[in-house]
C-alpha cells in the first residue's frame, strides 16, 4: 500500500473515533454530551418503531431510524423505585439497595451523576426521582442533588408523581407553585440547561411520566385521538387520553432533539430512550393499557417478570459513532447505562463500585460481539413472590407456587409453551445462577460514607 492509500486509512480509522482528528491535532478530544430520557410504564408496544400503529410517535421513529433500535432492552426491575435506582447506579436491585418500591437509594451509591462530574460534566434532572423512606438513621431521604446533580425541576414523591397536572413542583430544594402538564414543564427546564450548558460537556436526565397510572393529557392533545378508536363511551375516551399522553411524550422527545440541533450539538450527544419498565394492566390506569395491548406482543405488564414486565423500548442514538438503521438483538440492561456512559465520556469504572452492568458502546459501535451474560430478576414484594433469569435464549421464571417454566425466546417470545421438561440442565443451571445471584444481596444495615 502506497502512502496515499495509507493516509486514507488512517484518516477512516480517526473519523470512527470520537474526537479522533481533535486528538491527532493535539487537541482535548470533546467529551460528548448524554442525555437520558426515560418514559414512565411505557410498553415496548405503545411506539411507533414496534409497531403502533393507532397513533404515531414520528419523533422517537425518527431517533431510532437514525439511531439504533435496543431490540432486547430490559428493564432491571418491575415497579419505578428499584428500576429507576438500577438504573441510575448501574446495580440490580439485590445489590443497590433499593428492592421495593418505598426503599430510597442509599446515600453510600455512586449514581450517574456522580460518576460524570469528575469528567467534567455538568448534570441535571427533570422529571420524576423516586425517593423511598429515609434509612440508615436519617430523618430525610437522599436528594438528587446530594447524588451528583446539579439542578433538580420535578417530583421527588411517589405519592404524587403521577398527577399530570401539579399545583407544586421542587426547583432544587425549594417547592414551588406551578400550573401546567408535568412533561411539558421539565422538558422546558431541560432545554433551558441545554441552553446554558454550551460549551460544557452535560448529562440530562430527563425521566417523564407519561404513561404511568393517572390517564390524563393536555385537552388539544387529546382532541387529535378522539374518534380514532373503535371503543365507544369512556373507555374509548380513556383511550384516547392514553395515546395523547405517549404522543405528548412523542413531542418532548421531539423538542429536546430540535434545541440540540439549535445549539449545533447533534453530533456531538449521546441519547439513549427507554422505560422504567412494561405498560400496568392495574386499576389506576383504567384498563387503558389492557384494551390497547400496551405490552404487545408479550405477555405480563408491570409487576410481572414475563417479557411484558421488563423488556422496554430503547434507542440509542450518537450521530457519526452508533450506526444508524440497525436493529441491536444484543441483550441490553438499564444496569448497562452508567458504566457505557463513563466509557463514552472517555473515564473509566471504578471496581470498587462493583456495577452489575457492562460497557454496551463497543457492540453499538460493531466493534465487539455481544457479552455472554445472565440476566437475574426478582419481584418479591406487595404480596408476589417471583424470579427469573435469562441466558438467551432461555429464560427461566419461577412464580410462588408454581414449578419452574423454562421459555426459549427465540422461538416463544410470547412465553407461551413452557420447555423445561425438554431442557432439564438448562432449568437447573438457570436456577442455580438464581439462588447465587439472591444470596449475594449487599446488606444494609446502615448509611456509610461515600467513597472517595
């Protein structure tokens, strides 16, 4: 190869590094801006780009045609509080501390956050964080913003976290009064950090609420669903609501996308899009999800730990590093969100965190096959009592009084035909890794200091 051709080379190899020619020229490479979006008991059914077809979320379509589709993307856990801590911590649920949906998040965790501020990062949230009950002595729960966040716009209790419309809402420590539809309030605050974060490297968190619980929506963005629905009287009103609020969600997306590409940011941000977990069939949501078979084509919803429960939609997108138009069938956790973070922002996991989640950017990227991993649920709270685990493409559930039902979704993804007399090794195996997996719950005991 001549030096002309060898020039070409070297010049491919750089434009697939992110702030390759930067670093060849002497430069600080950029750190890339990531923002975090996050729907509330949104099923993998209720978007476009899995097939909705009632309604129409153009913007998320959009993002995951020039992003990649996280096909197999599973939530850790199957109510908010747990999820929202794995996520944020890059831990499961036996190991962060937060197992049930009143259990805050343990001042002792490194969040997201936390790990990106020595990066540089400036961080904020708006929208939902889930705090529990105060542990370890304390007399008030864990703030956001004693978890690395700069600034804070939303709710931090569960109790009202699903009124679409507040009276109050917390700006930093201090509440304030408010009127307006929630998701239309943060994401306003989280374009206005964007605004004013130029220059500096950022992580957003933008955890919405629509769909979860409360089925209520802006009156305009209702009127565009009235009579789309064969139901007629109030569910099909109830219906309508629930596809103005993932159309409404639709729209925030949309709108956080068009202010990164005011401000000449596309290129350079990470997005990442999922949900805290599958769509509720239960009461507060009014049979919505249910008719509209929310958590299409699986089986289960929230609260369960059938494909319904915990695979959710996801996306994500980064201009010139993720390829765009590709469909990842690689097994995603949210656990998988703060080291694959850290590794974009070019820093590196501290073991002494112990994350159960893994660096994902590689795959994205085509540069490594997908990990040989097990994923381990459980969902022994509030009455249930259920685990399982998935090594694909078998997934193992036990349910209280049941036996063990082995599935291979490959083939069943519905779960429908249970093998496990076809596969007995693969029951014990699975169930084996389960009961490891159980027993290795970090205790609690007490808050301890955070490490340094």
């Amino acid at each position: 190869m001549g030096k002309r051709g060898q020039s070409w080379v070297v010049l491919a190899l750089l434009a697939l590094v992110p702030g390759g020619f930067a670093a060849c020229r002497g430069a600080e490479p950029r750190r890339p801006n990531i923002v975090l979006i996050l729907g509330d008991d949104l099923g993998f059914g209720d978007v476009g780009f899995h097939g909705r077809t009632e309604w129409a979320t153009p913007r998320l379509d959009a993002l995951a045609k020039h992003g990649r589709v996280l096909d197999r993307c599973y939530t850790a856990a199957v109510v908010c509080a747990p999820s929202r801590a794995a996520l944020m911590t890059g831990k499961s649920p036996v190991h962060s501390g937060v197992r049930k949906n009143d259990e805050d998040v343990p001042a002792e965790e490194i969040t997201i956050a936390e790990a990106l501020k020595p990066l540089g990062y400036h961080t904020g949230i708006f929208g939902k964080w889930h705090h529990g009950r105060p542990r370890g002595g304390r007399k008030t729960y864990v703030h956001p913003l004693d978890h690395g966040f700069d600034e804070f716009f939303g709710y931090t209790d569960a109790v009202v976290a699903w009124e679409k419309f507040p009276r109050k809402i917390w700006s930093g420590r201090e509440e304030i009064p408010i009127t307006g539809y929630f998701d239309d309030l943060v994401t306003d605050k989280a374009i206005d950090f964007i605004g004013r974060s130029a220059g500096k490297p950022f992580f957003v968190y933008l955890p919405l609420i629509g769909s979860h619980f409360n089925v209520a929506a802006p009156a305009e963005e209702i009127a565009r669903h009235q009579g789309k629905f064969t139901d007629q009287g109030d569910l099909g009103k109830i219906e309508a609501t629930y596809a103005a609020m993932v159309t409404r969600l639709d729209r925030c997306v949309g709108r956080v996308v068009d202010s990164l590409a005011s401000a000449g940011l596309t290129e350079n941000t990470l997005i990442v899009f999922a949900s805290d977990h599958g769509a509720t069939f239960e009461i507060g949501n009014q049979g919505a999800s249910a008719a509209l078979d929310s958590n299409h084509p699986f089986r289960g919803q929230k609260r369960t730990l059938w494909e319904g429960g915990v695979r959710v939609p996801g996306i994500a997108s980064w201009p010139g590093v993720i390829s765009p138009g590709v469909v990842g069938r690689e097994v995603v956790s949210l656990t998988d969100m703060l080291p694959t973070f850290v590794a974009a922002a070019g820093g590196k996991v501290d073991p002494a965190w112990k994350l159960d989640g893994l660096d994902m950017l590689p795959v994205w990227r085509g540069q490594a096959p997908p990990p040989d991993r097990t994923l381990f649920w459980e969902w022994r709270s509030e009455g249930s009592n259920q685990i399982a685990a998935l090594h694909d493409p078998f997934k193992l559930v036990i349910t209280s009084g049941g036996k063990p039902e082995l599935f291979d979704l490959a083939r069943d993804p519905t779960e429908r035909r249970d093998v496990s007399a076809q596969y007995p090794k693969r029951v014990q195996e699975l169930r084996s890794g389960l009961m490891k997996w159980l027993e290795s719950e970090t205790p609690r005991d007490a808050v301890v200091a955070k490490p340094q």
